[in-house]
C-alpha cells in the first residue's frame, strides 16, 4: 500500500503524519513553528518532521497544508500573514530539494476540504463545501467531484464574503466580512462587549460552555454566532449547491447547541430548494488538515 507523508504548517504548530491510502494515520509529530526565524528554518523542521514520522516506511512523496494565498500549481507561498519573511516562498521547491521527495502544496483549508470529502463526513457525495471556523474563516469547494482552485488558488475565500455593512473591521484589511462577524475570534470579542468574564482569554469555547450551563448573556451570544453562520450558508448554498455542507475548526464543537437556530436562518434566507441540504460537523476532526496533505501525495 502506498504511503505519504502530510504536513500541516500552522502559524502556532507545525504537525506531520504518515498516511496510508485509506487515511489511516501511521504515524505522527508535531513542533511548534519557527514562526519567526524565516522560511529556510521553517524548510529544515519540515525536513525533521519527515524523516521522524517515515523511517523504515519508504512514502511516496510529501504534501503540505500551508496558509495562503498561495500558488498550488508553482507550489510557491504567496504571502503568509502569520510567519514572519514568508513572500514569495517556493516552498515546493526548497522541500523538495531538501528531501529528494516530491512534493505538493495546497491551501490548508483545501486540504482539509480533500479529506472531509474522501475519507470524512462527505465521503462518497460529489459536491461538497467545507467550513472551518476557528480564529478565522476558511473553507475548500468541491464541486463535481473535484476541487475547486480558481486564479492563483484563491477559490473558497469564504471568510472574506461580505455579509454586512456594518464596518467591523477584519484581518484581511476589509469591513464586514463573514469571517468579522462569524469566527471564534468574533465570537469571543461580543462576549467580552457584552460583559462576560473568563478566568483566561475569552475564546468560543467559553462562552459555549456557559451558554450549556445556562447562563442567559452566553445564550443569547450563541443564538447570534448560529445566526451568523446560518447567513453564511445560505449563501453558500446559493453559490454552490452542495449536497452537504460540512464544518470544522473549534467552533464546530459548539455546533449542536446551534443546529436549530442556524436550521431556522437558513430555512428563512436560502429558497426552498436548498432545504434538505444536511450542515454536519467534520469527521475527521483536527486530523483533517494533516491527512489532506498527504493524500496531495497519494491521488486516488
Ligand atoms: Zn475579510
């Protein structure tokens, strides 16, 4: 059976698996990353990662989940917010070189789109839209059962729809975007607006968890995200009729206590026959990104 190695480069951890053709995870480890020491450090902890996890088991090649934007076809980083010197970087290249493996670059959110579709939650459909709610907002298409890339692989920036007037400010420089209102970071910012104190930092996560324990400030919070991401579906439904949407990152934990009120925004804002379109929470959970990548490597 053929085997690949699948890296995931996170601006806070650095994680590689070796991964079989079923997306069975073989073997696995993690770094923090060099975030700031530039890209050739960055190349050289990859490189330790890869013969960590692939000693006495031969991988056919080596796929990377990286940040964009990037270019999937000249397997170069276009520009990568979070690592510091990260402009133009041919990271395909420089892996390669490095390892005598080849290799293959796409999106994270990509990546973690191929897996869900594979091997995940939507495995077996042929047109799908994976979600990724964290910090951010990310997202992968894939439409006809094939990924969707676009000019320069800039396809699925769906944190980046405009869903208000309203000129929150957001990380990519715009106003009012989805990511702005919807994201955990969103999320965590309305909590602290609305007075709600944490013993740490106030993330999603706390406010679903009092939201559970009934708190009526942490409800109402949670009612609004649900809104919020129901808006965002719609629209995605309107775009891509999907047979399922799909959500992941660390909001989606929270994504039963806002089934219903996101089922009754999307019922209200999507035409009546996206209706039975399933929103289901990932498969394959943090191990998604990690095995997209590899099976970069590994075409079915
Ligand atoms: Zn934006």
């Amino acid at each position: 059976m053929r085997i690949a190695i699948g890296i995931d480069l996170g601006g806070t951890e650095l994680r590689a698996a070796a991964i079989d053709e079923t997306a069975q995870v073989l073997r696995h480890a993690r770094l923090p990353t060099a975030a700031e020491a530039g890209p050739i450090a960055i190349v050289e902890q990859i490189a330790r990662l890869v013969d960590n996890v692939s000693s006495g088991l031969d991988p056919t090649g080596i796929g990377i989940g990286s940040p964009g934007p990037l270019d999937a076809a000249t397997g170069t980083v276009i520009h990568a917010p979070m690592l510091h010197g990260w402009r133009d970087v041919p990271l395909v290249q420089l892996v390669t070189d490095r390892t005598g493996l080849p290799t293959f670059l796409e999106n994270d959110a990509n990546a973690a789109a191929l897996a869900e579709w594979r091997f995940g939650a939507a495995q077996g459909l042929r047109h799908m839209v994976y979600v990724t709610v964290s910090t951010g907002i990310g997202g992968g298409i894939v439409i006809d059962g094939r990924l969707l890339h676009g000019h320069r692989s800039l396809a699925g920036e769906i944190g980046h729809m405009t869903v208000t007037e309203n000129p929150i400010p957001c990380a990519c420089g715009g106003f009012g975007c989805w990511e702005s209102l919807a994201s955990g970071s969103a999320l965590g910012r309305r909590a602290r607006e609305a007075g709600l104190q944490a013993d740490g930092p106030m993330t999603a996560r706390v406010v679903a968890e009092r939201a559970a324990a009934g708190d009526e400030t942490a409800r109402r919070l949670m009612a609004e995200e649900a809104r919020y991401l129901g808006i965002g579906f719609a629209n995605l439904l309107h775009l891509y009729a999907p047979e399922m949407i799909v959500v992941g990152g660390g909001v989606s934990a929270a994504l039963p206590q806002m089934a219903e009120e996101i089922a009754r925004t999307v019922s209200v804002r999507a035409m009546p026959a996206y209706a039975d379109v399933p929103i289901r929470a990932a498969g394959l959970g943090t191990q998604a990104g990690v095995i997209g990548a590899a099976l970069l490597a590994l075409p079915g």
